[in-house]
C-alpha cells in the first residue's frame, strides 16, 4: 500500500445529505477505472497506483445526474489530478437530482435495435453522460436541467448516428 495513492471523499446530495450506494470512479488516461461504493455516511476510498486520474460520481438508480471532479460540465473538461506514492487526495462531490430522458432504438426496419449507445451532448459539443439501450432497444438517460443534443449510434454497421430535436429540461 505505500507504493498506492488514494482518493477519498463524501458524495451528498444538494441539501448536504450523505448518499449511500453511490459509485464513484478514478479513470486513468487509458480509461481503465478504479471503483468505489460510497458507504451508508456517502464516504469512498479509491486506493490507485500513481498517476494521472478523472474522478465522476453516479447513481446507477438514476436518481441523480452524474458529477464530474470540480463541478465539470463533461468528462473530457473535468480536471485531471496527479497523485505520487502514498499521497492521499479528497474529492468530494455533489449530486442534484436529475432529469430522466426515455426511449427506444429500432432499426429502420422498427426492430428493437439493443446495445446501442444513446449520448446526451452539451450544446458546446462535450459529452455529458451515455447509456447503452436494453435488449427492447429501450434507455433512460439521467441528465441535470439543462439543453442537450441527444444522439443514438451502434458501434457496428450499418449504423450511422441519428440526432433528436434539442430539448430545454426544467426543475
């Protein structure tokens, strides 16, 4: 362990309150993850090797939207931290309740297409959050109030990515 570094932190909801059962996850920039549950007072332990990482907290409830370290609008904008051996870094985060996006993929044949990815973008282009749809083709999306660019694309052809209409999400 003292060749490790570690993360540690509560996650809350906007009110202050602790949040159990909540994952959060260190990602190196190969994008291999550290994960954590957060206990029954919200706390996580995230013991990594050195390095570079980006910290996120989710539901998978998908009660709340998912938080990037420092309150970042996307993954790829939150901040990267460095952590040398046996140092030890606090991450908290909160979590506001979030806005659920529904639907189905079907093929142009209206086959229930599943394993698809359906992305909300930010309307600066960054991606906010994704999910892969079920094997119905249906997915739930869990985003914060706001505008977003929502997108449906398969990682095999003959796919190509369909965009929906930008929609306002309010409290």
């Amino acid at each position: 362990f003292s060749q490790n570094a570690s993360f540690i932190g509560v996650v809350r909801n906007e009110a202050g309150n602790a949040l159990g059962d909540m994952t959060v996850q260190a990602y190196n920039p190969a994008g291999f993850p550290v994960t954590a549950l957060t206990d029954s007072q919200g706390r996580y332990l995230l013991v990594v090797s050195p390095g570079t990482y980006r910290l996120v907290a989710y539901d998978n409830a998908g009660n709340y939207a998912v938080n990037f370290h420092g309150d970042a609008n996307s993954f790829e904008t939150s901040e990267a931290i460095n952590v040398t051996a046996a140092q030890q870094v606090t991450v908290n985060f909160t979590l506001q309740p979030g806005r659920p996006v529904r639907g189905i993929v079907r093929t142009t044949t209206s086959v229930p297409l599943e394993g698809a990815v359906v992305a909300a973008y930010n309307l600066d282009g960054s991606r906010r959050t994704f999910v892969t749809t079920n094997s119905d083709g249906t997915y739930t999306l869990t985003v914060p109030p706001g505008s977003y660019k929502i997108v449906a694309y398969h990682e095999r052809s003959p796919y190509i990515p369909v965009f929906h209409r930008n929609q306002r999400l309010s409290d």
